[in-house]
C-alpha cells in the first residue's frame, strides 16, 4: 500500500516502469537519468522513512557500503527523515509494489522507492542500483557487461567498471 503522503506525481512513474517491466521492456525515456543527480566526490546522507524495519535499515546499511567500498563514495545513514529534501539528503521509502517492480530512483524529486517485498540480498541491490541513478549512472545492457546497472538486477553488486563510469561523470576526487 502507497503511503497517502506520497504525492500522486510520485507514483505514475513507478507505475509506468511497472507496466514496462511487464511487457518485458524498459521505456525509452528512461535510458538516461533526469533530474537531480549527485557529485561523487560530495557527503551524501541516505535518510530512510521513520518507519523503516530493522531489515531495511541493515539492507541500506550494506548498499552504503558497497559502494563506499568500490568507488569512494561517502555515502552515510542518516537518522529517520532528517534533513528530507536538502540537496545533501535522498529520502528512501519503501513500499508495496507489484512483484517484477524493484525500485526507483526519483530525479525529480530526489527519492528513492524500493519495494518493501524484496528479501535480503535482492534489497541490497536493488537500493545500491537506485543510488547509482542518483549518481548519475544508467542502465547498462547486460549482453555489455554484469553491472549493479544492469535492469531488472537482482545480485549484481557495484562492480570496478560502475566505479568507473562514476569517476567518468564526475572526475576523481581529492585533495
């Protein structure tokens, strides 16, 4: 069930890459990221709804992780809707949604969506694939290459190569 919080806007997409993922395609607008997008080299705080379950927090906890691990990134946790909507902060909701719908990363808005049914490892994923959005990553065809970008990705963790991509948006960070 959507929260009634959520704005209606907010749901057509989802909506939309539902009945993509459906007809077993994904939508031609959505090849590239639009909206907002976040600089690689800059503290970015995860911030999860208030009431996210333990499973959820650790499963964010661990995206953070890969990706701080393989690219550098400084991705943290922050506490329970704290500071939703700055420009530092990504708001993470979960929520129903059909089964073949995994997640979205909002660039309008700046949010992150994740099926609240994913299990274990496949939330994992999931979360660090919609973080790669944020980043400015886009899919990545699998017949290219195994990618955390790859559509439809259930196991594929951030790999050297989606560093890579991000350090080619970005540049590469330090003193």
């Amino acid at each position: 069930m959507l929260r009634s919080s959520t704005p209606f806007h907010l749901i057509l997409p989802a909506l939309a890459l539902a009945a993509a993922a459906l007809a077993g395609c994904a939508p031609s607008s959505y090849g590239g990221v639009s909206g907002t997008t976040f600089n690689l080299c800059a503290p970015l705080a995860v911030s999860p709804d208030a009431d996210a379950t333990a499973d959820q927090l650790d499963g964010i906890g661990q995206a953070l992780a890969l990706w701080n691990q393989q690219a550098g990134t400084q991705l943290s946790l922050a506490p329970a809707g704290a500071a939703a909507g700055t420009p530092e902060t990504v708001p993470i909701h979960f929520q129903a949604a059909a089964a073949n719908f995994h997640g979205l990363y909002d660039g309008q808005t700046a949010q992150v969506f994740i099926n609240l049914n994913l299990p274990g490892h496949e939330r994992v994923v999931v979360i660090a694939h919609e973080l790669g959005h944020a980043y400015g990553l886009v899919h990545v065809s699998p017949d290219q290459r195994a990618s955390v970008m790859n559509p439809n990705n259930l196991s594929v963790d951030p790999t050297p190569a989606d560093a890579a991509a991000m350090v080619a948006i970005w540049g590469t960070c330090g003193p």
